[in-house]
C-alpha cells in the first residue's frame, strides 16, 4: 500500500488544525488552550527550519561556488539570476496595479469602518512607520555597506544577515576557486560533507511538518481578528489574491516556455514547500526545503540551487512587491485620493526596490510598505486599514515568493545546461519513478 506524498500529508495538517481551532473557539478557554499548549509546537517547528537555514547557506553556496571551478561561470550565472529576479518583481508590480486600478476596492470602505480600523490598529501601524523612518534615516549606501559583516560568526547569529552570509560565503567560495586544488581539497571535502548532513537534518524535520503545519494553522485560526473585518477589507483581499495567483501562472507559463517543464510537472515538485511557506510566512525558515524540492523533483542541479535559491529568498519578494502595489492603490482610495501616471510609475520602482530590502521573515513587508506610501505621498497612517487581514495575506504571499525561487532557478539552469530529470529520494515514496 503506497503512503500518502508530503504535500497531502501538509495539507490535510492544515485542514484538521483549521478544523480543531473552529472547534476549540466555540469554548471560552478554547483560544487560551491554543496558544498555550498548540502554538508553541508550531513555533518549535519553524525554529527548527530556521535553525539550519544559515548552515544550509554557508554549506551549500561555498560547495556550489568552488564546484564551478571558473569564476567567469559564477559571473554568468549572477548576472542572469538578478536580471530574471528583477524582471518578475516588476512584472508583479504591474500586476498588482492592473488588478486594484480594475477592481478599485478602496473605493467599497465607508468612511465609518475607515474610521474604526485606523482606531483600532492605530498602535501597530505607528510601530511600522517608526521602523521604517529609522531606515529612512540611513545613507543611500547603506545597503551595499551593510552587505560586508564585520564579523561573520556575530552575522551569523541572526536569520535577518542573511546577505551577508551570503556575501561571505561565495567570497570563501571564490577563494577555494583561486587557492591549487590539492589545497582546496580536503576544504571541499568537509563542506560536501557538512552539507550532506544539513539534508539530511531536513530530512527528519520534515518528519513533523503535518504537526508543525497543524499547530500554526490552529493557532492562526484560533487568534484571528473578528470576521467583520475580514468581511470589510474582503474585496482589497480577492484583488491581492487573484494577482498572486496570475503570478503564479505567469511562472508555470515561463517555465514550461523556457524549460519544455509542463506546469504539472512544476506544481507537483514544488507543493510541499509552497505549502510550508503558506504555514509559516517565512521564505527563510522554507528554504531548506525548496531547495531540496528543486533538487529532487524538478531536476536542477545542486550548483544552480546553492546558489540562486539563497539570493532568492533574501532578494526575489514578487509576493510582496506585488501586494505592496495593491496595498498602496488601495490605501489612496479608501482616502479618496486619484494617482497619477507618475505616481504609479513611482510605486512601481520603490515596490520593486523595497521588495529587495524586505527581510525574508514575517510581516517584514509593513514595514517597506510604509516607503512605499511615503513615496507616493500616501497618508501612512493608512497602513491601519490592511492590518486585520495582513497575515493571511502575508501567507500567501510568501507562498509566491517561493514559487518563483523555483521557478527562476529552473530557468537559470536551463540557461546554463543544468536542468536534468530529477532523481526523488526521501520523502515521496509514492514518486512514481521511485522503486
């Protein structure tokens, strides 16, 4: 009798966690009980993806850039990573402005309930426009000076350096490149070798990811904001919605163009991290497992994955750009405020930009957004009206930001001749091509 595959296995987690929390909110305890005895399993679940993430990223780009022997080959492969990043991230910023300029839902907030949200959420919207004034605050170069750790150990203690352990290790990389190989070799060896057990640890902790799914889930369900706000901001969330989900044929679209990969294909290899991605809004703590998934079931190899996937969770936000665009529209709506031609095209390079500088954890996104509105002289104040239905929003949009990692590293590697059937081990054992 053939097991279920992961991605049903996360699923039906999901399902049954909504389902407990519908039923444990009905009891005056219930949501208590949740938060103290369901979500701290899920929090330990996400911990544990975290955990190796930055292990996973010095192991795995330090072998996959000293595994290419040739600098101009590393050159070749960055180039055409950030070109094809930056093309999506504007792609999804023009389809966030297509779909909230056509369904205008800003325009369906009455002046009472605009009042009651920014009363309500007043506290947290002011929290993100202080982070965001103090980002404001820095130089133009910040970001590049900010690229270089002074200290690597000190950087990699926290999940939000991660470009700059990225930094450190394709510099370490390109040593071993440039050092004789006899020299570089038992280096290369310890790193092989560590990185084989950092899969391995992936391995085991997806063991628990349809109990870690189960537990967020049920915890998101049973802490959520009443259901007529929900019901109020309904119509902003169908237009975030339909344009992540366009985004994401838009991917299935390009990798079948470019790759001869039908979109079957792509959805059934990628699922499981998209769904891990929905649980925790976190395209960090996902990593691991969408690069194992790109590996395994759609057949890139290690080399193209080690190195675009961790740049990609870190730089390539198409979720979040695309929902910034949306968000920003709407908020001038709902202030009766008309943009112009020049103001979109604005939203449209900060988005993009902002959407590089957002950290790959959750929520980062608010506080981009408020550059975002700054810029296009949107009331900031407004940030309080998406508030109450910002993190199904942001689950979602995290589950784009990880598709299109996979689906941009199958297009690098299919660009550079590394794109191959793929060889499933570990978690499916109903693969079809697995004995």
């Amino acid at each position: 009798m053939k097991k279920l595959a992961l991605h049903w296995k996360i699923l039906l987690g999901m399902l049954f966690g909504v389902l407990f929390a519908l039923a444990m909110v009905q009891f005056s305890w219930g949501p208590e009980f949740v938060k103290d005895w369901i979500k701290p399993f899920g929090n330990i679940f996400i911990n544990s993806l975290k955990l190796i993430a930055v292990p996973l990223i010095l192991a795995s780009l330090i072998k996959g850039v000293s595994d290419l022997k040739d600098i101009s080959k590393l050159s070749k492969m960055g180039g055409r990573t950030i070109g094809i990043y930056l093309i999506t991230t504007v792609i999804a910023v023009l389809i966030g402005l297509a779909v909230v300029n056509t369904f205008k839902p800003g325009k369906a907030i009455s002046q009472e309930t605009r009042d009651n949200l920014l009363e309500n959420y007043k506290n947290d919207a002011d929290s993100k426009i202080a982070d965001a004034a103090k980002q404001k605050e820095t130089g133009p170069l910040q970001a590049l000076e900010d690229l270089v750790p002074s200290n690597i150990f000190k950087a990699a203690t926290d999940n939000g350096n991660m470009l700059q352990v990225i930094f450190f290790a394709i510099f370490f990389g390109i040593g071993l490149i440039l050092i004789p190989e006899e020299q570089a070799k038992p280096v290369k060896a310890f790193f092989d070798g560590f990185n084989e057990v950092i899969l391995k640890l992936i391995d085991i902790i997806m063991l628990a990811a349809p109990y870690g799914v189960f537990a967020l889930l049920a915890a998101l369900v049973a802490e959520a904001p009443s259901t007529s706000l929900f019901f109020a901001l309904s119509k902003y969330a169908m237009c975030v919605l339909i344009g992540l989900a366009l985004m994401i044929v838009i991917y299935a679209l390009l990798v079948w163009a470019f790759t001869g990969k039908t979109p079957g294909f792509f959805f059934n290899g990628i699922s499981p991290a998209q769904l891990l991605a929905f649980s925790t809004s976190s395209s960090a703590a996902t990593l691991p497992v969408t690069m194992e998934r790109a590996e395994e079931h759609l057949g890139v190899d290690e080399d193209v994955t080690s190195f675009v996937m961790p740049i990609g969770a870190t730089i390539n936000m198409d979720g979040t750009s695309l929902y910034q665009a949306v968000a920003a529209v709407f908020i001038a709506q709902a202030f009766g405020m008309d943009l112009s031609l020049g103001a979109q095209l604005g939203i449209i390079a900060t988005a993009t930009l902002a959407s590089i500088g957002s950290a790959a954890v959750p929520g980062a996104g608010m506080v981009m957004l408020v550059i975002v509105l700054g810029q296009a002289g949107i009331p900031e104040a407004g940030l309080a009206l998406i508030f109450a239905i910002d993190r199904p929003l942001d689950m979602c949009r995290t589950t784009v930001n990880v598709t299109g990692d996979a689906a941009v590293s199958m297009l690098v590697a299919k660009s550079v001749d590394k794109l191959h059937d793929p060889k499933p081990k570990n978690w499916d054992d109903n693969y079809p091509n697995k004995s």
